[in-house]
C-alpha cells in the first residue's frame, strides 16, 4: 500500500484523511466500524501486534509499546475518515497510518472476498499551524456525521439538541469521548496531549458549535464526501 512520504514535524498537529478508493464503502457495518476504531488504539504504538491474539482482550489490557502519534479526535464515515493527531515520535505518523490502513484492509477484503486496493493511493493531512485552525478542525471533525442527516450543516443552521441527540447515537466518532460518555474506546485519544480547550462535556458540546462558524482559512477546508 502506497504511503505518502511527505516529512511530519514532531510536536506539530495533524488532520489525516482517507478514502475508499474510487469513493467505495470503506465500513459497511457496525462491525467495521469497531474492528476500525480498535486498530486506531493497536497500531498507536511500537509493538507489532497480531489480531487474533488479542480480539477478545479489553483495549486496555493490550500491550501495544509506546505511542507513536497521539489522537486527539476521529470520526469514521461511510466512504472515508478523519483523524486529528499529534507527532510525538520521529516517523510516527508515517508509522501509525502504514499499520492502521494495511491492518484495516486485509481485514476488509478478507471478509468481503475482495482483492486490491481498499483505500486510495495515500492518505492526505493538513498541517495545523495555528491555535485557532486547530480548533476549527476539531469541531469539523466531531460536526462531520451530521451531515447524513442535515447536508446544509456548515452553514451552521443546525437545531442543536437535535444535533447533540444524533451525535451521541453515533458509535464511530470521538464525539462521545468528550461529551461525558463512558466507554471502551475511550482509550483511543490522548486528552493531554492536545490544549485544554474543554474543562467539562458542557463546555465541549457550546464551543463544538460557535467554532463552526469560523474558517481559518477563508474557504472550504477538506472535499472528502
């Protein structure tokens, strides 16, 4: 699998982002979406790790090494996804990402007896070199799947508690990290390494939606649909 060999810097942030190749369904199912979400925790670190060894074991209990990258926030989507990380070891990115779509993909085609290329030729990434671009994306990132329901969402007229209702029956997301629920895949992101923008899940979910209006850039900032 082709990975990008563009150079990440340590201690910068990242938004990765992929797709299906030819914009195919990557997460068919609930399924999918777990076996996706555990390998985002197994392939953060520096020790190989061999599946069917430890499917039934809780994440917490896995030893996968040091991480090499932290991850600050996901979202998964029908035909693509998006993770927000930090480099915290030479090379991690590059790394983690090598494992995590190698490991999804043979999943995947094993399981739909397919061959070939899952994903396209490599995944993209945006440095995120302000505070304020930063925070941007980490709203976009967690606003993405509501899209499903409200195509118009970045306009920001969204009904909030509707918004905030679909977003915590939404399994493949960080969301309900930051929003106070308590679950197995919390173990994924790393908090601590990122600025503490939320003290509370109240705070979390009031500023998720005043960010939405600002665009660091000026215009769209990622076409993944």
């Amino acid at each position: 699998m082709a990975i990008r060999k563009n150079s990440f810097a340590k201690d910068e942030y990242y938004h990765l982002y992929s797709r299906g190749v030819d914009k195919r369904t990557i997460f068919l199912d609930s399924q999918d979406e777990k076996r996706f979400i555990r390998l985002l925790f197994l392939c953060n670190g520096s020790v190989p790790i061999i599946y069917r060894d430890i499917k039934e074991l809780p994440l917490v209990s896995v030893e996968k090494g040091e991480c090499v990258t932290a991850i600050g926030a996901y979202c998964l989507m029908s035909n693509h996804f998006h993770i927000l990380v930090k480099e915290t070891k030479e090379g991690g990115i590059t790394k983690f990402m090598s494992k995590l779509l190698t490991a999804y993909s043979s999943y995947f085609n094993k399981k739909y007896e397919r061959t070939g290329s899952l994903f396209g030729s490599e995944f993209k990434s945006s440095h995120l070199n302000s505070d304020v671009y930063l925070k941007y994306i980490f709203s976009y990132i967690h606003l993405n799947p509501v899209k499903v329901e409200e195509p118009e969402w970045r306009q920001g007229n969204l009904d909030k508690k509707k918004t905030e209702s679909f977003l915590e029956s939404y399994f493949g997301s960080s969301y309900l990290d930051y929003a106070g629920f308590d679950r197995e895949e919390s173990c994924v992101i790393n908090k601590l390494a990122f600025p503490e923008y939320f003290l509370s899940s109240e705070e979390f979910k009031s500023n998720l939606f005043d960010w939405l209006s600002t665009d660091p850039q000026g215009n769209a900032l990622v076409n993944c649909g």
